[in-house]
C-alpha cells in the first residue's frame, strides 16, 4: 500500500477506535516523537497502549484537514476537538514497505501560545476556519 493511504488509513482506524488496525499499520519498532510534550514512543505495543489508554482515548472525533505525501514521507493535519479544547496535530511520517516505522508529531491547541503585543500592528488575527 502507498504511503498515503497507509497513513490515510491510520487516521481512520484511529478514529474507530480500531486498535488491532493500527497496530497492524505500525512497524513492531516504531519510534514516534512528541516533541512539544518531551517525549519518545519506542515501539508498536507503546504506541498502541498510549492511544488506546481510557483516559485519553475517549470518544473524540479525527478529522484529517490535510495529507501530503513525497515519497514515503507523509505530512498530516489532523484536528481532535474534546469538550473544552481543540486539538491539533502536525504530523512526520515515515512509511515503509507498507508499515509506520517513525513519526514526529507536533500537538497543540489554537491560542495556546498567546502573540506577543508588540508584533499587533505587523499581523492580523487568524480567524479558524
């Protein structure tokens, strides 16, 4: 399967719930990083047991905004959007032979790093779409 869809699909079963799906999209020794939060994911079953965790794999929808492929490079934008927060994600990752077999991911949520007064009068305010 190519890149794209391969990650296409992780969304997916992401948003599914699929556990057994995304393990089977995940290479056994994956490494994916969460830079923002400081941390590294060694390994398909840590992967799966922290997004399938019940305190934080609840019932919260995926909707990819934007996928983009070179190679087996893809990007992804996803947004996550829970009660009181939205959460966004730009995602790295490396695919091959069909399987993930890294990722770096950013998280965030929009506003949460407030612009700093003095760049007011050179920048607008980014409306959400």
């Amino acid at each position: 399967m190519e890149p794209l869809k391969v990650v296409a699909r992780l969304w997916e079963r992401i948003e599914a719930r699929d556990w057994d799906g995304v393990a089977g999209l995940i290479a056994e020794d994956a490494v994916i990083e969460w830079p923002v939060s400081g941390e590294r994911i060694v390994g398909r079953a840590n992967f799966i047991a922290v997004n399938s965790d019940d305190g934080y794999a609840d019932e919260r929808s995926v909707e990819l905004l934007r996928i983009l492929a070179d190679g087996n490079l893809v990007v992804t934008e996803v947004e996550m959007p829970q009660d009181h927060v939205v959460y966004r994600a730009v995602s790295l990752w490396t695919v091959r032979d069909g399987e993930i077999v890294g990722a770096r991911e950013y998280w965030t949520s929009p506003g949460q790093d407030p612009a700093p007064r003095w760049r007011a009068g050179y920048v607008e305010p980014l409306v959400a779409d």
